[in-house]
C-alpha cells in the first residue's frame, strides 16, 4: 500500500463481522502466507491523508497486480 500514513493494516477474519487480525510491524506492507486458488483474502487499511492510493499484490505463482484508486 502506498499513499498517505498507514496507520493500522490487517487481514480481515470475517468481513461480514468486521473482525480483523492487525499486523503490528509494517502495517503498509502486510504479509500473507496463502491466497487460495480462485479463492481471495479480504485487508483493510487505516490511512490518515493522501487522495490517492496504490495496492500491489505480488506473488511467485500469481504474479503481480497492481491498483490504483482515484
């Protein structure tokens, strides 16, 4: 995640709950052991200033995405 102060970040347990595991170190950059085929991981980000917003995910079967908000 770049853009603007990441103040927390963490993997979302259950999104309907709004459950989140936070990761103390680095919340920008968050680490995830397994995305599962056809399958996907919901995050979430707390961050103070910026108008705009990248999210790279890079992964060594995946490959690599990247999005930009506006």
């Amino acid at each position: 995640m770049n853009g603007g102060n990441v103040v927390a970040g963490g993997i979302l347990e259950n999104r309907f709950l709004g459950i989140v595991k936070d990761q103390k170190n680095t919340p920008q950059r968050l680490n995830i052991e397994n995305i599962p085929g056809m399958g996907s991981v919901a995050v979430r980000w707390i961050v103070e200033g910026g108008n705009s917003f990248t999210v790279t995910v890079d992964s060594e079967k995946g490959g690599k995405a990247v999005r930009n908000s506006k």
